[in-house]
C-alpha cells in the first residue's frame, strides 16, 4: 500500500472513543503523539498553541467534574490550549479566528497521531476553561481551548449520535 492510500485509509478508519479503558496509556505511546503535534500546521510558524499533557489520573478526575462533554474516563489528556498573552506580541486579538483554526489543526493532528499508534482519542470542548485553567496551573494569558481525551477503546461502544452528513458515497458506517 503507497503512503497516499495508508494516510487516506488511517484517516476513513479513525473515530472518536466514549467509552475507554483502564489499561495504561505508555510514555513512549504520549510523546510520539505529543510530538506529532508539534509539527501540526500553525499561521505564521508563530506556535501559540501550548499543550499541556496530562497523565495524573486525581487531576484527569477533577476534569471530568468541569467537563461535561468528557464522556470517556481517559487514562490521559492533551489539553490545546491559546497563549493569548504571546499572541498579543504579534497584534493578534484574543478573539482572531486564526488561533482557533491552529487548535483546530492541532486537535486533528493528535488525533491521527494517536490512531496511528493504536489508542483511541475523544475531543472534548465542552468544559469550564477558568476551572480547567485552575486545575492545570496555566499561566495567566494562556486558555485552555480543546482537551483530546486519550485511551485504550473499550470493546463496547455506545452507539454513535444523531445528525450523520451525508457524503457522496452515503452514510458513514
């Protein structure tokens, strides 16, 4: 199979994991994701997307408390976060779509990543940033944006939720 066909057939089989396991997530297996992001594309090569990795299970608990949209109990987290004190150096407002769009590329970057070393990820943006700023010790100026929960899949999968788009070749499976 050629490089083109293995990125296209990782990206068609890769899915978003609620429900995980408590099987460890390695190291090794948490820097090569962490440092797949790094090379994620980013406006201007500025780099303002901090990530914070999280692997102490009492603080990925206290998350799950501010988190509503943490439907997985994660063995580990990246957090995107928007150094929006570093951005202002650059005459970005705290508000640009260009920092967004960078979390954005970032998130789907960690999340090829970490289906390429066989462990299953679940974005979640749905939480308190000042409560998850609090629990990771984030400087001040810089916002938590995008946590990517990150596991072993359980062999149970709740069923997927509404709203499917529809492609040319149909539904996805």
């Amino acid at each position: 199979m050629s490089t083109r066909d293995e990125v296209l057939a990782s990206i068609r089989s890769r899915r978003v994991v609620r429900t995980m396991t408590d099987d460890p997530v390695t190291p090794e297996d948490l820097a090569a994701i962490a440092d797949a992001a790094r090379w994620a594309p980013s406006a201007g090569n500025r780099r303002l997307q901090p990530i914070v990795t999280v692997t102490d299970q009492a603080v990925l608990r206290r998350l799950r408390m501010v988190s509503p949209g943490m439907l997985a109990r994660p063995q580990a987290a990246l957090v995107v976060c928007i150094d929006t004190a570093r951005a202002g150096t650059f005459g970005f407002a705290p508000d640009n779509p260009g920092l967004f769009i960078d979390v954005g590329t970032k998130a789907a970057t960690i999340l090829l990543a970490t289906h390429a070393v066989g462990l299953a990820a679940e974005p979640v943006t749905s939480f308190s940033r000042v409560a998850a700023a609090v629990l990771l010790g984030l400087d001040r100026g810089t916002e938590p944006r995008l946590m990517v929960c990150i596991g072993h899949p359980a062999a149970s999968q709740p069923p997927p939720m509404g709203g499917w788009a529809r492609s040319p070749g149909g539904p996805r499976p």
